[in-house]
C-alpha cells in the first residue's frame, strides 16, 4: 500500500510547531540551568567541606557531576536542534526533508518538531541505505 504524498504546511501549522518549539526552548534552557547548578552544587560541596570524605561519596559525587554534564551535552545538542528549526521557519523551509526535499509529516513533527528528515528517509538513513546529505556534514 503506498503511502500518501504530504501537503506542504499551513501558516497556521507552521505558526502552530514554532510555538510549540520555542516552548522546548524555553523548557530546555530551564532544564539546562537546573542541571548546571546541581552539577556545580556537587563540586562546591566537597570543596567547601572540612570533614573528612569517604572515597565511596567522591565516588558518588563524581558519578552524578559526569552523569549531569552528560545530560546537559545532551540538552545542548537538543537546544541547537531546535534553534536550526526556528531558523528554517525563518528561511521557509520548516518541515521539509533535507534528504528528499519532500514535507516532513504532520505525524511525525507532532512527535519530534525539530525533525530534520520524514520517516522514510530517516529510516533509511539509520540502515545506512543513504548517505547523510552534504550540508549535514
């Protein structure tokens, strides 16, 4: 059964996923944020004390500081996801595939706004079936 070709975007939707984009921003400099002053918190903490430390709390301590800035790499990569969205409503181009030039579904933006592929091409894409396209690096 073949599937049914995408409609290009209404204003109104494009209207619809900038907002909700620029909401995920708001909420990711949040998280962002909260997770930078926990991380910080953790080395202040051990720093500032002068009771002996058991190697097991530094170890502890440790792990979650990594496991903090691991998540904030992991906020940041999503934060210029969704800054290259809003610079692609900007240039017009929001909810086009960058693989296939065609729209992006309606499904599939509901679920992942910032999507730079459809479905199709992103599954192919993670078979190795295609390439990255060039200006992706």
């Amino acid at each position: 059964m073949k599937q049914e070709q995408e409609k290009p975007l209404t204003p109104r939707e494009i209207e619809h996923f900038h907002q909700r984009l620029l909401t995920m921003r708001r909420e990711l400099l949040g998280d962002i944020s909260h997770i930078n002053g926990e991380a910080l918190e953790g080395v202040n903490r051990v720093e500032l004390s002068n009771m002996p430390v058991h190697m097991a709390d530094v170890g502890t301590d440790n792990y979650e500081q990594e496991f903090s800035l691991g998540l904030m790499d992991s906020e940041r990569k999503m934060l210029k996801e969704i800054d290259d969205a809003l610079e692609e409503i900007v240039k017009g181009t929001y909810g086009i595939c960058e693989g296939t030039g065609k729209p992006i579904g309606r499904a599939r933006l509901e679920a992942v706004p910032y999507a730079r592929y459809c479905v199709e091409f992103k599954d192919k894409l993670e078979k190795g079936l295609v390439a990255l396209p060039k200006n992706n690096g």
